[in-house]
C-alpha cells in the first residue's frame, strides 16, 4: 500500500463487487441482461409456450362453441371485481389497523 495514495484507496473500497465482477451500482444497472430476471430452465419453458401457441392451433381441428354459461362466466368475473373496486373504503380501518 506503498505506492497508493489516499484518493486511491477510498477510490477503489466504493467499488462493490456484483456477481463475480468489480463494478460499481451506476455502472451496474445499465448492463442488465435477461439473464438476470430468467434461468435457462423457465427460458426454455417460455419459448416452448410460445412454440405450442402458435403451431397447434394450426394441428388442432376447430371445436364447437362452449356453452352460454361458460362465455358468461368471464363477464360475471369481470362484473364482479369492477364492483369490488369502485365500492367504497373505510378509510379510517385501512390507514390505522389499530383498533
């Protein structure tokens, strides 16, 4: 540490190593990768997904409608959260959990 002035030294302990390499937190949120947020094995699933979304309607035969209340069961669905979020809140409960 002969040759090292101070500057150096405190220049060199603000790096923080990130996954095997000596970058500092700027310099490592702009080389973000898909590798961060995927593992090969979920990748692989997703891709394959993909593929059976759109090759197998072709190999597929076209089915008959389903019945009405299965086509009505999303709009029930629908209907049902579009109610539950315009209602109305106690707000008093929801900031102060106290009572």
């Amino acid at each position: 540490m002969e040759g090292r002035t101070r500057k150096d030294h405190l220049a060199a302990d603000s790096r923080t190593v990130y996954r095997g390499s000596t970058t500092t937190p700027r310099e490592q949120s702009h080389t973000s990768s898909p590798s961060k947020y995927f593992s090969a094995e979920s990748l692989l699933l997703l891709l394959c997904l993909t593929a059976s979304l759109l090759i197998l309607p072709v190999i597929l035969p076209p089915l008959p409608p389903p019945p009405l209340a299965v086509l009505l069961l999303p709009i029930g669905i629908l209907v049902l959260l579009m109610i539950l979020a315009f209602m109305p809140t106690d707000v008093s409960k929801i900031a102060c959990p106290c009572e």
